[in-house]
C-alpha cells in the first residue's frame, strides 16, 4: 500500500513561520518552438516571445533590486544561447540560474536517452553561457517523469520544483540509489501562464486576466500559506508578467511578503540547502497501480 504522506519541512530559519520564493521560467521563443511545428516562421508570435527577454527581464531585475529580493530564474539553455547578455545581466545581479531543458521540451513520452540529451545540452548551455552549474531543475511544462529524480541525482542536482503534492519542501526518494533529492513543490494557482498567457493556435482560450484580479488572488494565497507556515513558490514568465501592469502586481505581492517581516524571502537553492539540513526521512513516490478489473480501476490496497 502507497500513499503515506512525505515528511514535509516544517521549520524555517531563525525567526521566520514561512517561506517564499519568486520565481522565474525565461521561456522565450523556446516554449512556443518546441509546442508548435512551424511558429518559428510566425515573426509577431516570436516578437511575443522574445519581449520576456528583451523587455520584461530588464524590469523584473528594477523591481527585485528595488525590493531587495533575490530571485530564481529557470532558463532553457536555448533561451541562454540566444540572449546570452539577458543571462549574465541576471548573474551579475546576484540571482540564482536553474535547468529548465534546452528547447523547453516537454518530457511525456521520451525515452531515458532522449530524456539525458535534454539535459546535458541544457548543462552545457548555462555553463557555457553563464559559467555556472545549476543546483536546481524544474521540468518544462512541469511534466516529471518517474525517473527524473535519478538523472537529476546522478547530475549533482541539489533540488526539483516540478510536483504539487504538498504546501513546504520534503526530501524525495531517488530510485535505485540510497539518495534523495530535496523537492520543493509549485502549483499552478501560483503561475500567471493560467492567468495570462494566451498565443492563438498555441496556448490559452482568450481570456486574458486583470492584474488587479490576479493581485489579489496572489495575495491571499501568500496570506494563507504564511498562516500555514508554509512555501509560496510562485512562478511568472517574462514575457507576460513583464509587462507593465503585470509587474506593479507582481510588486505588489512581493512587498507585501517583504514587509510581513516573518517571511523568508529567499532563492530556490536556499530553501534547497536549509531543507537538506533537516534530514527529513525520503518520501518514494510511486505510479498508481491500476488493474481495470470488471470495468473499474482496482488501485493500490
């Protein structure tokens, strides 16, 4: 029988009751190039893209400054090849760089091999390019495979944030080794692709969401999780949260977590080591076991 809970993390730093961290997937063109055959010949689609590197980054690094935050930012190594100066300008700022693929590929249905090549041209690009050996992977379009902890373990990979199955970070079993991964969970209500991103004949229905409403919506989220002593993850792409009104909002849920005072703002690769610290015991996580027995799904008992 599965399904026992995780030791979750429980305890911050000094006199800290929570914790968060903003986040950033600097998608640009790749997360378009590798979802739909043919965009890189629509110009105005690309030109929307490339706004998260071109304009969006340059304001998202003012208001972090501005708010004394030091932030994560998820890089395609594609995105890294093509904006090299946008990624050094975020080094040089003093924030953390992290693996998000080489062509922002979405890992559902890819053999191990084809899974490591993603990978290790996504290592060489931000060494490459920024100098640096990340410690901190999040999955494009946030689809883990069962075996990705192994090949994050075995590229000394400190930490995931690519599964929502808890509110504060936990240690996650790495099959076939006596090892772990420190796994610090996101979901999609703290993203603003679901309240923003729309790309006709790509992603999203039209519906573009306020800033005011998605302010909101952030904040009580931040409340709540402050009150749980829990992990706000939140996540925001430069080409949409970039744009003006996005980032004032964005701003606005970020000193509000600032001036909590008992809310540890930190990078991924912080809460990372802190957690390691704690030496919660590993949680494995498994695939259900279905049997369709009689025409219903028989689970794990």
């Amino acid at each position: 029988m599965t399904g026992h809970a995780p030791q979750f993390c429980t305890a911050w730093p000094d006199r800290f009751r929570a914790a968060a961290s903003f986040t950033f997937d600097l998608d640009a063109e790749a997360a378009v190039l590798s979802a739909v055959a043919g965009s890189a010949s629509r110009m105005s689609v690309m030109s929307h893209q490339e706004y998260g590197p071109l304009a969006g980054v340059p304001r998202l690094l003012r208001l972090l400054s501005r708010l004394g935050i030091r932030s994560t930012f998820f890089v395609p190594g594609y995105t890294a090849h093509r904006y090299p100066d946008v990624i050094r300008s975020i080094v040089a700022e003093g924030h953390e760089i992290a693996h998000h693929g080489y062509l922002h590929e979405p890992l559902g249905g890819v053999d191990e091999a084809t899974e490591i090549e993603y990978l290790e041209r996504g290592l060489d690009a931000l060494a490459e390019v920024a100098g640096v050996r990340p410690l901190g992977y999040r999955a494009p379009m946030w689809e883990l495979n069962y075996r990705s902890p192994r090949l994050l373990h075995d590229r000394d990979f400190l930490y995931d944030s690519s599964l929502m199955n808890g509110d504060t970070p936990y240690e996650l079993s790495v099959e076939g080794r006596s090892a772990s991964i420190v796994e610090i969970p996101i979901n999609w209500g703290f993203d603003d692709w679901e309240q923003y991103c729309f790309i006709p004949d790509a992603f999203g229905t039209g519906v573009i969401e306020s800033p005011a409403k998605t302010e909101e919506m952030w904040l009580l989220d931040l409340a709540a999780m402050r009150e749980e002593g829990g992990c706000f993850v939140h996540t925001s792409h430069p080409f949409l949260s970039g744009r003006p009104a996005r980032a004032a909002a964005l701003g606005h849920v970020m000193a509000e977590a600032v001036a909590f005072g008992d809310v540890w703002v930190a990078t991924m690769s912080d809460i990372a080591r802190h957690v390691r610290s704690q030496k919660l015991q590993p949680f494995e996580m498994q695939p259900p076991l279905i049997d369709f027995r009689g025409g219903r799904p028989q689970g794990d008992a």
